[in-house]
C-alpha cells in the first residue's frame, strides 16, 4: 500500500484556497495523469478484472492496486476543476461501487473465518484481512472527496464524511505500522474538519487528531496535519492560532506549496484584520501584513499571490491600501486595482507610484490603461511628465506619445484638423531628431512618408519610406509605398497609358500622379523604383504570415499590386528582361483576383515574355485557355490584338532566319483566330466583320501546310467580301501550290484590281502574274508586265520585292532580248 504522501494528495488541498481565488496562472506543481475520459476508459477495464477478482484472491491483490491508482487519479481530477459536475460525479459512483464490492466481499470471508474459529473450527483470516484493509483505505478517501461533489446534498455528504470517518477508524484498530496509522487517522481528521461545518463538535476531534499526528515529531505525515490544523482553527475562528500556524508553515516550505501556504497566511491576516475592532490593533495587523508582502516583492509567484489575497479578501481595497500616500502601498493597490478589473482607478494608483521615483514603469502602466481606455489627455499628460525627466528610462517612450497622441486626435478628425496635423508633425519630426534609429521610429518616419506622398512630393516620401525599420507589418508597405513613389515620380501610370492600356495603379488608396521628377533623374529613379520592388515582393509573404487574418488579403494584394508596377517598368527597359517579366507574371491572374482591371495587361505582357524566351509550351496552354470560352463582344479586339502580335513576332523571327520561332508563332496565330472561325460557323459574328482577321488565319495555315483548311477559310472570306486582296491572294497562292496557273492568273488579277497601290499585295500580284506568263511561255507578256510596273512604280513597294522583281526581270527579260 502506497503512502498518503506518496499519492500526492495535500499540494491540490493545500491550494485549493489559491485554486478559488484564481491563481491556476502562477502554477501548483501539480501534474494531472489523466483526462476524465481517459479514467473512465480505464474504469471500463476494470469492471471485468473487478468481477473475477470478487471470487479469485490473486486477481483481488492486483485489481485493488490498480483501483487504488484510479482514486488517486480521481482525486487529482477533482482537485483540478477539469472535470465536468455529471461525468465526474458518474465517475465517482462507479469507482466507489467497485472499491465498496472488493471490501465488503473480503471482509465477509473475514467475518465468516472468524465465526468458523469462533465455532471451534480452523480459518485463516489473514488474507481476506488484507485484502479488506487495502480496499477500505482508497475507498475511505474516494468518500472524503465525495463529499465535496454532493457539496449541494448536506446529508449526502454528511454520510460520506461519516462512512469515510469510520473506515480510517476500523484500519487503525488493527493496523501495527505508525507511518500506516498516522496516515489513517490524518484520513479521519480532514474527514472530521469537513464533518465540523455541519456539526461544530467535529473540529474538536480534527484538532486532536492532528495533533496526535504532530505529538510523533518529523515524519511525512507532520507538515500535512500543521497544515489541516490551521486550516481547522480558522474555520472555527480563532485567527490568532491559524496565523501563526501559516505563517510559520510558508516559512519553511517551497515552490507551489509555499504560496499555497502564503495565500491561506494572507487569508488569515486579512480576516484578523477586518475583525479586529481596536484601531491600534487593527493598523498593527495593517503593518505585518505589508512587510509581509514587501518582503516577497522580488518574487514573482509570491508577489502573485499577494495581489489575489488582496483581491480576494480585502472588501475594499483603496480604504486598506489608498489612504497612506505611501509609494509601496500605492504599488499594491494599482496591481490589486487592474487585478480586479478597474483599470481608471488602477492607472490613477500606478501613476503615484511611479511620482514616489521609486516604481518609474508605473508611468508606461498608466498610460498604457488610459490609452485602452481612450482617455488621450490623461495619456499626454503622463508622457509630459516623463518628458520632463531625461533619466527616466521611458523617455523614449514619452516622445513618441508627444507623436501619437495627437496622431491619433487627428484621425478621430477624420484628419481635418489642421492644429492636430501640425502637433503630429512637429511630434514625429521631433522624436525622430533626438532618435532617428529609435525603438519607435517606424512609425513617424511612415507616417511623415504618407503625408509627403500624399502632397505628391514623391521623392521626399521615398527617402522617408526607405528609411522605416523595426515593425514587419510597417516595413513591408513602407517599401511597397517608397516604391509607388519612384513610380509616379517618373510618369507612372503615364508611361503605361501610352501604351494603350489603361493601369490602375491608384488601387487600394493611392493618388494621382503628380510630382515627376526631372527628366534627368528618370533612370536612376526607374532602377531605385525597381530595386525597391523587387525588395516589397520579396518581403511580403513573411509579412503576410505573421498578419492577423483580418490584414492578409490586402498584404496580399499590396503584393499583386506591386507585381504590375515591376512588370510595367521593366516593359519600358531599353532591353527588357523577359525571363524575369515571365517569372513574376506567372499565375498573376489565379494569385490576384481582386487586381482584375490589370489581367489584360498582365496577360500581354506575359506572353510576350514568354514568347521572346521560346516558353512555347506554356504558351499554348495560355492561348488555349484565352480562348476556350466564349467572351462579351468588347473583348474581340483584344483577342484580335494578342493574335496580330504573334503574327508580327513571327514576321520578325522569319525575317531573322528563325524558323521553328516563326512556326511555333504561327501555329500561336492560328490557335488565338480559330476562335473567331468558331464564332462565324456557330453564327455569332458575321464573317464580313473579320475578313481581315480570316484572312490571317487562312495564311497561318498555309504557313503550316495546312491548305485545304486555308482555302475554306479565304473562301469563307471571299464569300463575304469578293474583293477582299488578302483573301483572293491567299486563295491564288493556294492555286500556284497546286500548278492551276488559269485560276491563280485570274485570283492574282483580282488582287490587282482591288488591292491599293501602298498595298504590297498589289505588287505581289502583278509579279506573279509576270511569272505565269513566263511560265506559259508568254515571255513578251511577262516582260511588258514587268517593264512597265517598274516604270510607274520605281520602289516596287518594298526593298524585297524591288530585288525579287529585278532577278525575275534579269532572268526572264535579259534573255530573251539575247535570243
């Protein structure tokens, strides 16, 4: 058997007066085994092992251990308050059926032993003795505990206290150990203290018990009964006995059993206090009790229990602690004030401690509850009292307030009052003289940044953002901020509107554009623009990890937002970075919903990038996606837009002789135009509205041998336009591939007829009408096209076609004048 002790019983009992006065923060030490849920599984276990130990000794010998372990388990859950007022209860029954179940079917055997010896017979009652002895010991403790949880059934718990008395009075009759019946009758005396708030003749036997204890000098039990003997005499009372007990008991002990012990020796001072009726007592037993307090000021947990003593027993606090103007006393009663959730009068009991010169953070205390509480003239003053004090270590501190709180006033102006904006100003411009590299410098320096942006003097914004360090969730907006300045300062949004495509990088607050700087200074303020960010981007996911959830979607979007600013700037590099354009586009449109008036844009942008570094894969999934679904009508022209500039890099990778890039761009054409095919098959958009568009389609599909799909593509275009150049070139290009000179001599006239001499197409047409010619060996036909074309258009429309039309007529021409 386990001693009391040993089961860790008197820390929760000790404490349970700190438990009630709510200490649970300054920790007891105590470690709980188990949840309530956790017991009652364990409980479930043992039903079975309980029944077949009822007719098996052996199996009795180790259930009852293992249901000894349950109720001190049990009692440690009660002590703690974690379990529920039902499931505990339930809990308790079924344990005390169980214990109850194993002592009575052993002390039956025992009894029926005895009266088997009693006839003149043989027994042993030795065994069922024991196994009696061990089950009534758990099962008298598991009834003291019960008591308090029928704490609402007087008689009940008058009845446990009783059964619970009787059971550590029969072990001690037959127990021999002293550790053993020491334990016991410490049992039967806290059982008896409790039975005496029902029937006061009970705290006499208590008292005598524990002093019984005590009579034996040191053992493990001593310390337990001065405790409970102390505990006896101020519940009947007599206060000048129970203090000297606690008092003498938080002297010698330790860690959560010395507050435990300090907080019932604060109980009974108190308590003494409030009832003595002679004034010289009572302000003797005032004296004790703050030396008492003063001397553990140091300790953080003794000081903790101090102040929830005071809370807890003082009726009023301010009559004990506020009359004497002492700076100690005015220290307690603020910790005690703000304990109790007065934080005004808690603030007001700070700042006269913190005027004694002794306790000078009772300054930044007050302040800091008179803040919470809005009272900013309350907060003022007290920062121009440490203002006036340059060894105050909170004199930082005090120049920041001269800022912030008239910040703050001007805000709630709706930042109309101009006196309010000029004592900010002055404010910031001052703490930031005396501490430029500040713990608080984050804060004016931003703030000074947005007043300067928002007069658009954008240079001197940028300089102040740039400088702001010491607060994440300020440096991340600061750096996003300095960077939209850099930005306007050079055009901004200017530089893309040229362009065509109007931005709207005045999203989420900013301002116009305004305040460019000097032509001069553009570069170097387009690479600090840059720099700064490419450093906002950077920093903004940790930012937005560690925002409240409240501010992630506009860290987020402040992320979007600078994102565009890099791209557009990097568009507008004399040599433009591509990969890195690519890079950060990227997703741009799944990331950054809410930025939905720059997708197109962004969208451009991006495959341009990603067609100027050969991401042709990425590309036609891009392609593909922009195209998938029907769009409104107004979106055609952007659609046309992003197919024509495939069409155009082509060109100008064809001309540079490569060729797979013109491919891969042609076969990007015809993916972004067969949307406009399907649009005129299902009947959506008349085909006479994008012959030109068709007719681009039609070529990109000759460039990919793709000619039956070209030809009813031009003549789709033809039927809606006869005249259309484009269309009847492409169909006589298609007659020439096939030798059907009739038909592409006849197309080609057409072309010539309609096609507008700036048009290279009207002299595509009539040199390859020259070449049928010659091909059909009308050579005198062929040269007079080719003669006098040349005359009346010396240019020939183009450098290229002007040495074509030579080598044709050299060849042709030449010699046949030869022959």
């Amino acid at each position: 058997m386990r001693r009391w002790i040993e089961r860790g019983r008197r820390a929760p009992i000790i404490l349970v007066i700190a438990f009630s006065a709510g200490l649970g923060v300054m920790g007891t030490g105590v470690a709980y085994p188990q949840s309530l849920s956790e017991l009652n599984q364990r409980l479930n276990q043992l039903e079975g092992q309980v029944a077949e130990g009822v007719g098996n000794p052996q199996a009795a010998s180790d259930v009852i251990d293992r249901l000894d372990q349950a109720e001190a388990d049990f009692a440690k859950i009660a002590d703690s308050g974690h379990g529920g007022g039902d499931a505990l209860l339930e809990a308790y029954e079924r344990l005390e059926a169980m214990l109850n179940r194993m002592y009575a079917t052993y002390q039956r055997q025992k009894d029926a032993c005895i009266e088997t010896i009693d006839s003149g017979g043989t027994c042993d009652y030795t065994q069922p003795e024991q196994l009696a002895l061990r089950a009534l010991y758990p099962l008298s403790w598991l009834r003291f505990e019960g008591a308090t949880l029928y704490g609402s059934q007087p008689a009940m718990a008058r009845k446990l206290l009783s059964q619970a008395i009787d059971g550590f009075t029969d072990s001690t009759l037959v127990i021999l150990s002293p550790e053993l019946v020491r334990e016991n009758l410490l049992g039967r005396a806290f059982s008896e203290r409790e039975l005496g708030k029902f029937d006061h003749s009970e705290y006499g036997k208590a008292i005598a018990d524990f002093k019984r204890i005590m009579r034996d000098g040191a053992s493990e039990q001593y310390r337990a009964a001065e405790q409970g003997l102390a505990t006896t005499y101020a519940a009947m009372g007599k206060l000048s006995e129970a203090q000297g007990l606690t008092s003498h008991l938080a002297e010698n002990a330790s860690g959560a059993q010395k507050q435990g012990f300090e907080m019932l020796h604060l109980r009974e001072m108190f308590n003494g206090e409030a009832a003595a009726t002679d004034a010289g007592k009572r302000a003797g037993l005032h004296r004790q009790i703050v030396e008492f307090i003063r001397a553990r000021e140091a300790d953080r947990d003794s000081w903790a229990v101090a102040v929830a003593a005071a809370a807890e027993y003082v009726r009023d606090p301010v009559a004990e602690f506020g009359s004497a103007g002492e700076p100690f006393e005015s220290w307690i009663l603020a910790n005690v004030l703000y304990y109790k959730h007065q934080p005004a009068e808690a603030a007001k009991y700070y700042w006269a401690a913190a005027r004694s010169g002794k306790y000078p953070k009772g300054y930044k205390y007050a302040a800091d509850l008179y803040y919470a509480q809005g009272r900013l003239d309350l907060v003022e003053q007290v920062a121009d009292e440490v203002a006036r004090q340059p060894g105050n270590p909170d004199a930082q501190w005090a120049a920041y307030m001269k800022f912030k709180v008239p910040r703050m006033e001007w805000e709630r102006s709706g930042k109309r009052s101009a006196s309010y904006e000029n004592a900010w100003v002055a404010g910031a411009q001052e703490y930031l003289k005396s501490y430029p590299r500040g713990q608080y410098a984050f804060e004016p320096r931003f703030r000074l940044g947005e007043q300067l942006q928002g007069r658009g003097d954008y240079l001197a914004a940028a300089k102040q953002y740039e400088q702001v360090a010491g607060n994440p969730d300020y440096e991340f907006t600061a750096r996003f901020n300095a960077a939209e300045c850099y930005y306007k300062a050079i055009g901004g949004d200017a530089a893309i509107e040229a362009d065509g495509v109007k931005a709207d990088a005045n999203q989420g607050g900013a301002r116009s554009i305004g305040g460019a700087a000097p032509a001069g200074d553009h570069e170097a303020i387009r690479t600090a623009a840059i720099d700064t960010l490419r450093e906002a981007i950077r920093m903004e996911p940790a930012a937005e990890r560690a925002a409240p959830g409240s501010q992630r979607v506009a860290l987020h979007d402040s992320r979007g937002r600078a994102t565009y600013m890099l791209a557009a700037l990097l568009q507008h590099q004399p040599k433009i970075d591509y990969r890195e354009v690519a890079s950060i586009l990227d997703g741009y449109e799944t990331a950054y919903p809410a930025l939905s008036a720059h997708f197109d844009q962004t969208y451009e942008w991006r495959t341009q990038a990603l067609d100027h570094t050969g991401g042709y894969a990425e590309l036609e999934r891009e392609t593909h996606g922009l195209v998938a679904h029907d769009v409104p009508a107004r979106r055609n022209d952007y659609i046309k837009q992003i197919g024509i500039d495939f069409w155009k890099n082509g060109a100008i990778k064809r001309a540079a002789g490569d060729h797979e890039g013109y491919i891969e761009d042609v076969k990007l054409t015809a993916a972004t135009y067969e949307y406009f095919e399907r649009m005129v098959s299902e009947g959506k958009i008349p085909a006479k509205n994008l012959t030109g568009t068709l007719s681009i389609l039609g070529q990109s599909y000759l460039a990919l041998n793709q000619t039956d799909k070209a030809e009813a593509v031009f003549q789709q275009v033809v039927k809606a336009d006869p005249g259309s150049p484009d269309a009847n070139a492409g169909l006589a290009r298609i007659a020439l591939v096939r030798k059907d000179y009739r038909d592409a001599l006849d197309l080609w006239s057409r072309v010539e007829s309609v096609a507008a001499e700036s048009d290279p197409l009207f002299y595509e047409a009539k040199y390859n009408m020259a070449e049928i010619f010659a091909q059909e060996g009308n050579v005198t036909g062929a040269c007079n096209k080719l003669v006098v074309t040349r005359s009346e258009h010396p240019n020939l429309g183009s450098p290229g076609m002007k040495a074509q039309w030579g080598e044709l007529q050299r060849k042709v021409c030449v010699n046949h004048s030869e022959g």
